[in-house]
C-alpha cells in the first residue's frame, strides 16, 4: 500500500515558545467584535492540523464578525494547507488573510483561501512543487510521480484562486523554481 503526505521542503520549524505558536481569539462586543487567527508554526502533523484549524475557528465564529488569519509558517502538509485553504474561502468577504512574516509551501497555498490577502513589507511567500519522501518498487514509484503530478495540479488552482489573470505558464516556472518572494514581488 502506498501512502501520499507531501512535505515541506523549508527545513525544520524553530523552536516554540511554551507552545503558542497558534492561537485564537474573539475580542469586542458583539456589533464590533473580531477574529484574530495565528497559525505561527508548521501545518499539519507536527503543527496545527487542519481539523484543529477548522474546530476551533467554528467554535468562536458567530457567522458575521471579521476573521484574520495571520501566518508565520514554515508550511507542512499540502492537503492540511489544501484544507485549511477551503475553510477560508468558505468565510467569504469576512475573512482577510495576512502574512506577517513568511507563508511557505502549504502555509501558501492556505493563505490562498482568504478574501484578502495583505502582507508585511518585510515579508516573504515562498512557493514550490509538491514534495515528498517514498519507498517501493518502480511501478509504486511511478505512482507516487504521478500523485505529485496531481497534487502540483491543485496548488496550481489554489494559486489561481487568488490570482485568477496570472500567466499560467509563469506561475509554472515559479513554482518549480521553488520561488521565494519579497512582498512587493508576491503582490505584483
């Protein structure tokens, strides 16, 4: 049996401090209050997965307030990211995402979800091929390339979400450059 988790290709996450790297909070009355989501560490098995994510959002989302989700994420599992990414788009016009130091790998594609995206001046997207480790014999192999063939797919949509008049064939090139970009570079 072959088993597909795809990877983040950025090294290991720093340490935590006291572990609140994520966290939630609701803040304000009720005619003003907002959402403030961090997912400031690794998504995923080591991390936040996106079950937590989508838990713990729905039980402080009252449907109408504001939601930010703000990122500093090293990335992780692509279909937590993938997951995580959906959630948000469900939010709708409430939901701005916000980048406030590095959305990497699957933390890019989740940042993808929101409304809005914004993101720091000092910060950074990086953006890659679908990755992962495997073992087998060659046609089990062959099964895993295509997986990732598959799975490069969906982030290819993920992104095109969010910038659906971006050049096809240039988004291509910088995903399998495995791209890092400043703020100004990932808002043009």
């Amino acid at each position: 049996m072959n088993r597909l988790r795809i990877f983040n290709k950025a090294g290991d996450p720093p340490a935590t401090q006291n572990k609140h790297w994520y966290s939630l909070k609701a803040s304000g009355e009720a005619e003003t209050r907002s959402i403030e989501v961090y997912v400031y560490g690794e998504i995923g098995t080591w991390g936040i997965t996106a079950n937590q994510f989508v838990r713990d959002l729905a039980a402080l989302d009252d449907g109408v307030s504001p939601i930010v989700v703000a990122f500093n994420s090293i990335g992780g599992d692509l279909f937590d990211g993938l997951a995580i990414h959906n959630a948000l788009s469900r939010l709708g016009e409430r939901c701005t995402g916000r980048v406030d130091a590095l959305a990497a790998s699957a933390a890019s594609v989740a940042v993808c979800g929101a409304h809005k995206v914004v993101i720091a001046s000092n910060a950074m997207l990086m953006i890659h091929n679908p990755y992962t480790y495997a073992s087998g014999d060659a046609e089990g192999l062959r099964k895993v390339a295509a997986a990732l063939d598959q799975a490069l797919e969906v982030i290819i949509a993920a992104y095109k979400s969010k910038s659906p008049n971006i050049d096809e064939v240039e988004l291509r090139r910088l995903v399998n450059a495995e791209t890092w970009l400043t703020a100004s570079e990932a808002v043009a």
